[in-house]
C-alpha cells in the first residue's frame, strides 16, 4: 500500500461471529481499511452506521430478522452516502439483482481471497461496482440467451458509463439530451439484464463488452 491512499472506514452486519471475526482479522491486513463496527442484526444497521459512520458496510444475505435486502433498503434510505457492499455465500443471480436494486453497490461471495475482498472495498468506497466472476458469468449468460445487439449509439453511451459519467456528463459529451441518454441507459440495461447502470458497467468491464 502506499502511504497517501486514504483510510476506508469498514463495518460488518453478520449473523455469523465468527465469520465477523474472521473478515476483521483477514482486514488487519490492510492499511489502508480500517475496521470500525459490527453488528449481527440487520434491524441495528442504521443505528451502527450513525454511530461509528463506516463508508463501506459488508452485509451478509441471509439473516435472521432484517435479510441483507432489507437491511440494505434500511442503510440507503438513512445513510444514503455510505456504499453497501454485499458479502454472502449464496450465488444467486435474482438475489444479486434484487440487491443492486436496494442500493447495493456490489455483490462479493465469501469465498473470495482476502484481496479480492480488498480489492472490492476499494471500488466500493469509489462508488465502483463489483461482483464476484461467477455472479458476473450467469448474468451475463442470463443476457445472452439471445444475441445482444447494442446500436452504435447505444455503444458511445456504455462506454462513457463505464468511465463513472451521470447521464448529464454523456450527455454534454455526446451532444444529447439527459432525457435521450436516460433512455439508451434504459435499454443497455434491459438489454444486459442487468438491475441498474452500475451493474451494466460491471458486466461491460467483466466481459470485455466496451471498445
């Protein structure tokens, strides 16, 4: 790591203590993570991010109480600038979508290495999307069941999303309406089968869909 790297603050919301214990060891790792709160109940996710203001929080799927959905829904709408990265055992395309839907920002099976958990903390707190390469693999499948065909157009806008532009950014760029760029992200995203432009841009990466 290198010194001028700014410390990200890192909380957990697992049920599984010992699984917390283990991502806060394997976390120690790191310089620049730092790990700041747990909780092992979803309905105390908010109060945990008031109280210690993490900027990235792992939350696992399956919970008793509040699942890693709600509790995702219950952290977006009380603590809009924090980035929900989900971090779970269960591979599952719909619940990936659904949880891009709460406001995820990215989808991490636990049995990732120690950097590749790192290295999606990282694009977490930069407002990037990552999803583990299975989870991208049988979305984009789900999305070629038939040929994807993008216009030219349609093209230009996914590359410029890509770069992490807002619709009015490509817009300026393009020379097109927020409205018109609106729609092509629209159909990149019911073309790609994907829950919102941040998982577009996951799978154009992954999959090599961008020029």
């Amino acid at each position: 790591m290198t010194t001028d790297q700014t410390t990200i603050r890192v909380a957990s919301v697992d049920d599984h203590e010992l699984m917390r214990n283990g991502i806060r060891f394997v976390l120690m790792a790191f310089d620049d993570i730092q790990w700041v709160g747990e909780t092992s109940k979803g309905q105390d996710a908010v109060r945990l991010c008031q109280d210690v203001q993490p900027e990235v929080v792992l939350v696992d799927m399956k919970m008793k109480g509040f699942d890693g959905i709600a509790t995702t829904t219950a952290i977006k709408q009380e603590c809009a600038d924090i980035q929900v990265l989900i971090l779970t055992s269960f591979h599952d395309p719909d619940l990936v979508k659904r949880a891009m839907r709460a406001g995820a920002v990215g989808y991490v099976l636990k049995d990732a290495s120690k950097d590749e958990l790192a290295r999606a903390i990282r694009a977490a707190h930069s407002g990037k999307t990552t999803l583990s390469p299975d989870i991208a693999d049988d979305l984009l499948a789900e999305a070629t069941d038939s040929t994807i065909e993008l216009t030219d157009r349609e093209e230009e806008v996914l590359n410029l999303l890509v770069k992490g532009m807002s619709n009015k950014e490509i817009g300026k760029q393009l020379h097109r309406s927020p409205f018109t760029v609106r729609h092509h992200v629209s159909q990149l995203i019911k073309k790609l089968g994907a829950a919102n432009r941040a998982e577009v841009a996951a799978i154009a990466v992954k999959h090599g869909l961008i020029v």
